[in-house]
C-alpha cells in the first residue's frame, strides 16, 4: 500500500479559510490584494464569495474597505449606519471564529473598517470633513490619503484633550445629551458595551499590535485607540470594572512605536489609566509567549537607538512618568527565557537620565524637574539589584550587565544626579528617597563580572571628581545654595561607591593628591591637586 504524502504543517497553517489567509501571508499580501479589490470595483467586475452565517462575505468586505480608501478617485460613499453593521459583523465573528481578531484576514478588515469610520465620525462631528475631502486629489496615492485622513481625526482629538475639558471630548466624540450613551452617531454610533468589547479583542490579540502599527497597517489606530480610552473614562459603570489594565497595555505598546505626536498623546492616556489602576489596586496580567515579550523589548529598547534618536528629541516627549511605567511594564515581561535581554533592557532605563542630564545643554534643570529626575533615578536603581540576580546562574549574561554597567558609564550618571543637590534649597523634593536607593545601585554593582581596564578607570575617575566637588561644595571653596547638612548626606552616600578599606567616616577636605580603589578591585592615582581642581572646574560649569 503506497504511503500517502505528508503535508508539512506549515502548509497546512497555510491552507485558505472562509476566514481568509491567516496573518503571515496577509501580512506580506494585503496591500496587493486591497489593489486588485479596487481594480476590480473600477472594471465592475463581478466577485465571487460565500458569505457564512449570515456576515458579510469576504471580498465583499474587501472592496468595500477599499472604495473608501479611495474616496478620493470615487467619492465618499456615505453610510449613516456603518459602526452597528460592523460591530454586530465582528461581535459575531469573533462568536464562530476563537482566534485573536488579527489572526485572520476576515478580522483585520474589520478593524480596518471601523477605524476608518470613527476617523471619518470624528471629522464629521468637527464640521471639517468635507473641507477635508474637497482638499484631497484624484492623483494621491492611497496611502498618502489613508495617512491624511487618520492624522487628521488624530490632531483633531489630541487638540479637545488638551482643552483640559472632558464635555468638550464628550461632544468631540460625538456623545450626545440627554443621554450621552452613543459615540459618533453620524456613522451610526458606538456604545459603551461596544467599546468595552472592542477593547478586550484587542488585549486578547495584543501580541500582533507592535508588528501591525509599525508596518503601517492600522492606519487609524490612535484616533480609534483615544475614542476607547475616553469612551472608558466616561461610562457610567463602576471605576473598578472598568478595564484600565487591558487598555493600558494597548496603550503603552502602541506609545511604543507611535510618532512624536501620537506619543504626546498616548503619554495621557496611559498616565490617565495608570492612575486609576493604582486607585482601584487593579492586578495587571503581563503573562505573554517569549515572541510577543521579545518583540516588546526590541521595540523599547529601540526607542533609546542613538541612530534614532540622535536629535535627543524624546526625552521632552516620553517625560519621565511615562518611562517610568514603560520600564515597569517591559521589566515584568523578563521571565527567565528572555535573561539575555536584561542587560539591554536595564541600559534603556539607564539611558532615559542621560536623556534627561543632556537636556541641560539648552540650560540647568529648572527644580521640579530635579526632583522628577531623582525619583526616575531612584526607581531604577531600586529594580537593578533584582534584574542582576536574575542573571546570576548564566555567567555570560552577568558579565554583559557588567559591561552595560560602565558602558553607560553608571557612576558618572549616578554622580550628575547626585550633584544636583548642590542647585537646591531647603528642602530637595524626592532627596531622601534617593539617597536610599543608591544603596540599591551599590547592590547592583557587585557581581561575578570582570571588567576590562578600559571601562574600569573611567569609573574611578568619576568617583574621584564627584568625591571632590563635594569637598569643595562643602568647604565653601565652590558656591551652593543647598544647607550644608544635604552635602554631607551627599558625601556619605557616595563613600558606598569609593574604597572598601575605608574606615574614617567621609568628612570634607581640602584637595591632595588621592588614591581610591572602586568597587570593581581597580586602582589609580590622580597626579597631584591640580588635576582634580580641573575636574572638579569641569563639572561645576555642567552643573
């Protein structure tokens, strides 16, 4: 009897559904396929499809997403009931169909649909889509219009956020009194229920979120992505069923790969949310696969790119409080399997205070932003201990966090930090708080790593111009505001980063000639008083 051919499974992942191609083979297609949908629509040729349990048929589906996609070659198609036909085609989709709404391509052009039509809604509740389409050429390319039409419903609500008015979101939105219940009547509306769902299928299939924003894919999201945060702050359930956890993820991936401008936005939201999850004491569920966390921790650690970033835009843009939370939420998805992306993923946290310190460029920190800047820094060295530990059984990867360490040169980031106190007054907002997890950033510090000479040195040079300036602060040879009893403090917090044999308590001194261990069994002499007055010069001007 001849054996029958095995298919690979690959294959059969592969095979067509009623549901369409799954989200590997549309991902490469659906550009292509949208095309040929359109060309179609123009020659008016007729399509097949079936259409199963009622919903909209496929190509059906297809075409009609392209047609409005290109609104602008064959005008807008105007649809005053589109967002109840949707919901009611996606609600029952996902009822016969128990994977994530992306996996297949049947659900992606349902999301597309929708975005696009709450976009369209919100330009239509601004009086401005008209103008909008007026403004638009038969010669753009698709694309270029799909982009125009999701920036401006984007911009539009972005503006009623930063009003600081939640009735002027409210109507923005299209929430209508007396009831206040329906989003975006002029296409129909979007309940609360509605949103509430559509919040869940996107949680439920978030792993696909980072891949689809950052291809182009979901054009629309941001706009889409606002109306189901406000829509969530404004219904009228109980703050502790509302679902701020979900939709705080959602928001923090996409923040994650958004541009300048939505990042802005999304910087809101997710503190918005953060807020109430700490309120209500709401437990987040970051459980994921491997993929999905790795695909998380590329894209943050990316943000940090010196080739990306290389104008040092983001730090007045992702603020400290919300790269707080970003750490926060990608450090909980380092389970063991992903040990090797602890040391990146920590030079990342690390990298947002140098962010921050270069920012002084421009001029000196102003004080509320010193004490943001401390308890920033205080929060990560609180984690770093924890993340070395987890390395501890893999040699390799501890000397990696080793390497990271004095690559991102940690003692002369810790010690710029640190100086800040000489700029205060009275009272330092969050001093003690950081003064207590430097203790923490010693902890992290010592581990089973060697460090090469010429990572090493540079450290203890910066022990010695930090230790010294606070000599001078201290003895009055340098000017500071700052009571003398926080310099001090200051003094003796770093001693726990200088030489392990040192018994005398840190007391101030007149500068000599010094030799110092570091904490990594290194030693160096500084040549003689001068050498350390002209550090020390050097960081009096930058700070």
């Amino acid at each position: 009897m001849a054996l029958a051919r095995r298919i690979p499974e690959s294959v059969i992942d592969r095979e067509p559904t009623k549901w369409g191609p799954d989200f590997d083979t549309y991902f490469e297609t659906f550009d292509k396929s949208l095309d040929k949908a359109f060309d179609n629509y123009l020659a008016s040729r007729e399509t097949t499809s079936i259409a199963y349990d009622g919903l909209i048929p496929l190509a059906v589906l297809e075409t009609m997403l392209t047609v409005g996609d290109n609104m602008h070659k064959v005008q807008y198609q105007h649809g005053n009931k589109s967002l109840p036909v949707l919901m009611d085609t996606v609600r029952r989709y996902t009822e016969l169909n128990n994977s994530g709404i992306f996996d297949y391509y049947y659900g992606y052009l349902c999301m597309r649909h929708i975005m696009r039509t709450v976009c369209i809604g919100t330009l239509i509740e601004s009086e401005t889509f008209e103008d909008f389409l007026n403004s638009l050429s038969s010669d753009e390319e698709t694309v270029e219009v799909t982009e125009a039409l999701a920036e401006e419903a984007f911009g539009i609500l972005s503006d009623y956020l930063f009003e600081n008015d939640i009735s002027a979101i409210a109507v923005g939105i299209g929430l209508q009194s007396p009831n206040w219940d329906r989003a975006f009547t002029c296409v129909g509306g979007l309940d609360f229920d509605d949103a509430r769902f559509l919040i869940s299928i996107l949680w439920k299939n978030r792993s696909q979120l980072i891949t689809l924003i950052e291809h182009g894919m979901l054009p629309g999201f941001p706009a889409f992505l606002f109306t189901l945060s406000e829509m969530t702050l404004l219904s009228k359930i109980p703050q502790s069923t509302k679902p701020w956890g979900q939709l705080q993820e959602i928001i923090l991936r996409a923040f994650l790969v958004g541009t300048r401008e939505e990042r802005k936005t999304m910087r809101q939201l997710a503190l918005y949310a953060h807020h109430r999850i700490l309120e209500q004491n709401i437990v987040l569920d970051s459980t994921t696969d491997e993929e999905d966390a790795r695909t998380v921790v590329r894209a943050y650690v990316d943000m940090f790119n010196p080739f990306w970033n290389y104008d040092k835009s983001l730090a007045p843009i992702m603020l400290l409080d919300i790269a707080n939370i970003l750490f926060r939420f990608v450090d909980s998805l380092l389970t063991s399997e992903l040990a090797d992306c602890i040391p990146d993923v920590a030079k990342s946290a690390l990298e947002r205070i140098w962010l921050e310190i270069d920012r002084e460029n421009d001029g000196f920190m102003p004080a509320p932003r010193r004490g943001f800047t401390r308890k920033y820094a205080a929060d990560i060295f609180h984690f770093l201990p924890d993340m070395r530990n987890r390395l501890l059984t893999n040699v390799g990867d501890d000397q990696a966090f080793s390497n990271m360490l004095l690559e991102v040169d940690i003692l002369g980031l810790a010690g710029r930090v640190l100086l800040m106190v000489s700029r205060e007054g009275s009272n330092p907002d969050e001093w003690q708080n950081f003064r207590d997890d430097l203790v923490y950033l010693c902890d992290a510090m010592t581990g089973t790593g060697q460090v090469p000479d010429e990572l090493a040195y540079p450290n203890v040079a910066n022990w010695v111009k930090v230790r010294n300036q606070l000599d001078m602060l201290t003895v009055g040879t340098a000017p500071s505001r700052v009571l003398k009893r926080h310099l001090l403090e200051a003094g003796k917090s770093w001693e726990m980063f200088g030489p392990p044999h040192q018994e005398v308590p840190w007391e101030p001194r007149q500068i000599q000639i010094t030799f110092v261990e570091s904490v990594l069994g290194r030693s160096i002499v500084v040549q003689g008083a001068n050498k350390c007055i002209g550090d020390c010069a050097l960081l009096i001007r930058m700070h």
